[in-house]
C-alpha cells in the first residue's frame, strides 16, 4: 500500500500537494474560528469526583455569600500608614474606582464596610480586599490595574486568586511554547538535520512537513475541542510532538531514498523503493505510537486525554504528511534534494564512526551487556524514592503576579486563602450526632498547623452543613494534599462513623487530590495496555516473541533510567542549578504516566527501523551477529539524528518556566537519549548477539499468525 501511495503521489505531485493546500486552508479556518477560547486552564478529573459533589451540594443548598465565595484577593499595604489613617482610605478608595472603572469585578469586600477584622493584619498597615470576576478568562484590567498602582505613593498592591493564577499559568504555557519549543527547539532540530544529511535542502524539507502537519493536527484539534473539553496544554503538546514525529517520519523516508539513488535507481524507481521499505516502517511506528497515546485516554482526567488527543491527531497529520506530501516533493525536487551541501557531514565519516563503535562492543558482547545494564539500573535505582503530587502558585516564577500575590498573602495573612477546604455534610446534619461530630472536627483541624480556624454554616432546613476552613500555604503543595488525604481517609470516617451522614470534601485541595488520583489510579490498566500492544505489534512484525520480549524490557529500562533521573533531578535537587529548573517537592503527577507512554510510543520508531533492517539481512545471510553489526552501523547515524532532533524539541519543553513541562522535557529528552545511545548502540546489539537464532523464536502455535514485511524491497 504504501509502495502503491508512494508511486501515485510521486508522479502526480502538483494533484498531491493542491489536496494537502485545500487541507491547511481548511485548517486555518478552524483554527481561527473555532479555536479561541474553546480550550480550558482547568486539568481536574473527569467524571463526577468527589470535590465536584461537594461544589454542587454546596451551591444548591446554600445562597450565593461574597464574604465566602470569592476567587480573588487585593491586598494593599503601606509601611507608613495604617489601615485607618486618612491616606490609607484616600489610596484605597481611588484604587476601587479604578478597578470598578474595568466593570470586571463584583462584590468587592472593602473592611470600611463590613468591617470584618480578618481583612485586617495584626499590625494593621495590610488590608485585604475579596473580589469576585465577572469575565474569569480575562483577569488582565485588573492585573493592570494592581500593577499601575503598585509603589504608587508608598503602597504595595498585590493580587492573587484562583482567576489570575489560572491566567498565568496560561500565560506562561503560551511563553514557553514561544521561547522553548519554537525558537530554540525549532533552530535546533534544524541544524541538527542540516549535518545529518549534509545539505540545507535536505534538512529543510522534513521541517517544513512537520509544521505543516502541526497547522493540520490544530485544525482537528479545534474540531475536537467543539466536543470534548481539552485543555491550553495541547497546544504545547501537539507542537512539540508534531516537530519530533513530522521530522522523524521524514528523516528515515529521505534517508532511505538516497541511500537507494546511491545504490543506482532511478528517481521514481527509488521513491518507490523506499515506500516500499522506510515508508512501510514509518507507518507501523507511527501505528504503534497512536496506540501507545490511546493508553493515557483511558485516565479520567482532562490534561492527560488532552496531551494524548495532541499526539495522537499531529500523529496522524505527521504520517499522512510523509507517506503522501514528501513523496509528491520528492518527486519534484529529485535529486535536488541534495542541493546546497555542507563539507565534513552526512558523508560516510560518521557511518565508520558507529561501525568502529558496534565492533568493538560485539567483541566482547557480555560485558558490553552487563555494564550497560548495570549503569542503567543504578540511574533508575531513585525512581522507588518518586513522590507524586502536584506542583501549584509556589511554583511560579516571581514576576508573575499570582505568585507576588501569594507570597505577600503568607506574609500579611498566614491563615487566609482564596479557596479554603469546604467539607459538606450532605445530609441529617441536624442530627445532634452530627452536629456534634461536625464540631469535633472543626476543632480537630484548627489544632492541626496545616489548617486555619473554620466556621460551619447550616442549610435554611438544616439538613446540609459546610465547615469551611483556611488551609496554609500553597494550596496544592503535597503538605496540602496530604492534610485533605488525612481527613478524608482519618478524620471524617472516625467522626461520623456512629452517624449516618454523607460527608463530601470540596475545594480547590480536594480538586488537586482528585486530579491526583484520576492519574495514578488507572495506571496498572495503561501499563498493561501499552506493553500488550506493544508486544503484540512487535510480535507480529518480526514473527519472534524474544524480539518482542526484549525490546519491552529495553524499554522499561530507560524509562526506569529516566524516572530515576528526574527523582535525581527535580526532588534531590542533583544538577538542576546547572540545567536551570526549579526544585520541587513532587513529581507532577501526570508526567510519569505520560513519559511512559511517550517513550514506548517514539522508542518504536528506532526499534522498527533498527530491527527492520537487521531482520532484512539476516533473511539474505542468515547470520545473526553480522546482521546486527550491519543493521546498527548502517542506521545508528539517522537514528542518533532523529533522537538528537527530538531531544532539542523536548529540552525546549525543558527551557521554559512551567515546572511540570521542565520534568516532562527532561525526562523525554533524556530517556531517548540513552534509548538512541547506550541501549541501540550497546544493549540490543549485545543482547540479539549473544542471543543468535534464538532472536527469531516463534512457538509453534504462533505460526498462523500474518506475516508483515516491513522491509520489504520493491521489485
């Protein structure tokens, strides 16, 4: 099929490549109408949790209270004057003008009002003010606002809330995905393609097809989006996996063209000769790597299933981009292709490179494979030491104003938060049980530090109670989710075990808890899915369980290196002055799950060609440890290439601010370059050596399983 594609589009590019115009303006349209405000900052978990249940108890039992429902905090201090002092109030009531002058906020709580004294610091020079939004997307008037009068006349005004942090971190989302992936991911894949082929022509192609296929994915992401409710992290995730797969597909179809113009075919002849081979190949890999993202949408949780509908559509787009669109160019630009050379590279230098490297580890395959195993089991060793959690406000860089926000709140207001933990009894809270219980509670937690003192508000049938109650600090640090743990596992059931009441933890925590949970839950069932299907696929393309079987455990071994090296990295603080990221207590609970899916999702790329080709000259030798020397030697430069390639787009991820995509970039980056050196280049070689026939073994019961080339040479 793929030969038949490749043999169509080559021969009538100008039909091919008017279809895919037809296709990016098709695209440009959806994105640009359907795509604005269409994806979401939330990530929390799907379904009905047990945080939701509480919030729509809550809202259905009690009336709208500003004094208890608001999503944003000013505070305003001055070291000069207290709250009282005339100054004070003149500073005060202009910056209410102004901000009501923005029409973006409603039931503002202004102490000269409801003199209520929490809005009040101990020393009396801070003041607190509650707001409410009217448009939660757009926070930036009164941003603006706050930062205009900020050291205006002595005053320090801050803001911070569950609005503004959720604008930042989008803000900082589409920062990062500008500074990391595309001016510095973009530039690098490209000069690393640039000296893998040794001409500018050559390097550019597989660029300009992987941005075309990210413009396709985004138009069926704007498509989707009008169904299913994805998040802003899509768009990061769909560039910088359209940018490793599009360049990817593209690196090996091109390599293998002119390897086969090298070997004498004719223009059309060798574009068919490698659709019928590299093409083949491509379209198993990116196959296998669909299936792999189609793992993580069984975890109940918007950012997983939004990171895995990025993949799995730019993985679509990619592979519909190089088994059509890069014949078609091929096919025009010929030999061409070539144009524009660079001295000293893609020549045959580094191919004696990797040869000379390949002999010398099959001279003495054992201890190749015991040492290399040995380093990589010692780097995974601090994976058993992962903690999972999430990483909130606190870990926001500086200028962001949520962050200064939040910083002066814990300074001014220690026991004050913009969402406290609500904990609902949902039914017979007259009861005097618990009645008595609820109180038990209330005081339980006013004693614990990581709780501020609560007040419990009843139904006007008294039927529903609410305990809400300040939590310290940053309200999504793992100190915080462990605190909600606690009482929803310890407290409440010891409580209300005597009563029969319905109790539902809410709040901003419990939703962080929930959204923790919703990922590392269903995380034995993704496992399974991924390795079965991987071994199933692998199986069936080279007719050999051991090939299967090894290729899964090679992979679980770099994805252990990868773990314990992000445990190194992020929780021991080992180095990451040096990279520049940011300690963290935890590991954002959706990157390990997504690394692994990712990672035996792209690892199936080399471990296709690699194999593919080792496989194609054993059936022609029916030597083994020759095969394996060839088939390494002969691909270990277009394979270190493309992992180099996805390595420069993931360390763009890793360049930016946003904590959890610097663990998600570093991990995939240097998970898959292990995976393209030590393991390709030492391991496998080694393993499939010392292994001989036994590499091929296929029980006999297997044998009517269909049998797939993928190297397949055209005729």
């Amino acid at each position: 099929m793929t030969e038949r594609l490749a043999r169509a589009c080559s021969r009538h590019p100008w039909r091919t490549i008017g279809a895919w115009v037809v296709a990016l303006v098709l695209a440009f349209a959806c994105i640009a109408v359907l795509l604005p405000g269409n994806l979401t900052s939330e990530g929390g978990a799907a379904g009905n949790p047990e945080f939701r249940q509480a919030e729509r108890t809550e809202a259905a039992s009690f009336p709208f209270n500003p004094r208890l429902n608001f999503s944003d905090l000013i505070l305003i201090r001055s070291s000069r004057y207290t709250v009282d002092q005339p100054a004070f109030r003149a500073f005060v009531g202009a910056l209410g003008r102004q901000a009501a002058a923005t029409r973006k906020i409603h039931d503002a709580q202004l102490y000269y009002q409801t003199h209520d004294r929490t809005l009040v610091s101990r020393d009396r020079h801070a003041l607190m003010v509650p707001i409410n939004i009217f448009d939660t997307g757009d926070v930036k008037p009164i941003d603006d606002v706050v930062r205009r009068n900020n050291g205006r006349d002595g005053f320090d005004v801050a803001f911070t809330g569950n609005n503004v942090r959720d604008h930042d971190f989008d803000q900082l989302s589409q920062h990062d995905l500008k500074s990391g992936e595309l001016q510095f991911g973009l530039p690098a894949a490209l000069i690393i393609l640039v000296l893998v082929f040794g001409s500018i022509v050559a390097g550019l192609v597989p660029l300009l097809l992987a941005i075309l296929a990210i413009v396709a994915g985004l138009g069926l992401v704007a498509l989707v989006a009008q169904v299913w409710e994805l998040s802003i992290f899509v768009v990061n995730m769909l560039t910088g996996m359209g940018l490793a797969l599009g360049i990817d597909y593209s690196l090996f179809v091109i390599s293998r063209y002119r390897e086969e113009r090298t070997s004498g075919r004719e223009q059309h002849s060798a574009i068919e000769a490698a659709g019928a081979t590299a093409s083949r190949a491509v379209l198993f890999s990116g196959s296998a790597f669909v299936i792999a993202m189609l793992g993580m949408l069984i975890v109940p949780n918007t950012v997983m299933r939004s990171l895995a509908a990025g993949a799995i559509l730019v993985g679509v787009t990619s592979l519909a981009a190089a088994l059509t669109l890069l014949p078609a160019l091929l096919g025009l630009l010929g030999d061409r292709v070539n144009s524009l050379r660079i001295p000293l590279f893609g020549g045959r230098a580094e191919g004696r490179f990797w040869n000379a490297i390949v002999r010398r580890v099959l001279s003495r395959p054992a201890l190749s494979l015991v040492l290399a195993c040995a380093v990589l089991i010692a780097v995974a060793i601090p994976a058993f030491s992962l903690k999972i959690g999430t990483n909130g406000i606190s870990t926001l860089p500086d200028r962001f104003s949520s962050k200064r926000g939040y910083l002066a709140l814990q300074h001014e207001f220690p026991g004050a938060t913009a969402d406290p933990v609500r904990v609902v009894v949902a039914d017979h809270a007259s009861d005097p049980a618990v009645h008595t219980a609820l109180q038990q509670l209330r005081s339980r937690l006013a004693a614990d530090p990581e709780f501020g003192r609560g007040q419990i508000r009843y139904s006007t049938d008294g039927q529903v109670a609410a305990l809400d109650v300040p939590i310290r600090g940053d309200d999504a640090s793992d100190q915080a989710l462990s605190a909600v743990r606690k009482v929803r596992s310890t407290d409440i059931p010891e409580l209300f075990r005597p009563t029969n009441a319905h109790v539902l933890v809410g709040g901003r925590t419990a939703e962080q808890v929930d959204y923790s949970d919703s990922v590392t839950n269903p995380t034995p069932y993704v496992f399974i899915f991924v390795l079965g299907c991987t071994f199933v696929l692998l199986t069936i393309a080279f007719r050999s369980i051991v090939v299967a079987g090894t290729a899964i455990l090679l992979n679980l071994l770099s994805v252990g290196a990868a773990y314990g090296l992000i445990v190194l990295v992020f929780e021991k603080g080992y180095g990451n002055g040096i990279f520049g990221f940011t300690q963290a207590d935890t590991i954002e609970a959706w990157v390990p799950l997504f690394l692994f899916s990712v990672l035996f999702g792209l690892s199936m790329d080399y471990q296709v060609f690699l194999l593919s080709r080792i496989k194609e000259r054993y059936d022609e030798t029916g030597d083994t440890t020759g095969s394996v020397a060839w088939g390494v030697g002969s691909t270990a430069r277009i394979i270190t290439g493309a992992a180099l390639i996805i390595v420069a787009v993931f360390a763009g991820f890793a360049k930016g601010d946003l904590i959890a995509f610097q663990q998600m970039g570093f991990g995939v980056a240097i998970a898959l370059l292990l995976d393209a050196t030590v393991i390709r280049s030492v391991i496998l070689p080694s393993a499939m050596t010392l292994l001989g026939r036994w590499n091929w073994y296929l029980p006999s019961w297997l044998g009517w399983l269909p049998r797939v080339e993928i190297e397949r040479a055209a005729a």
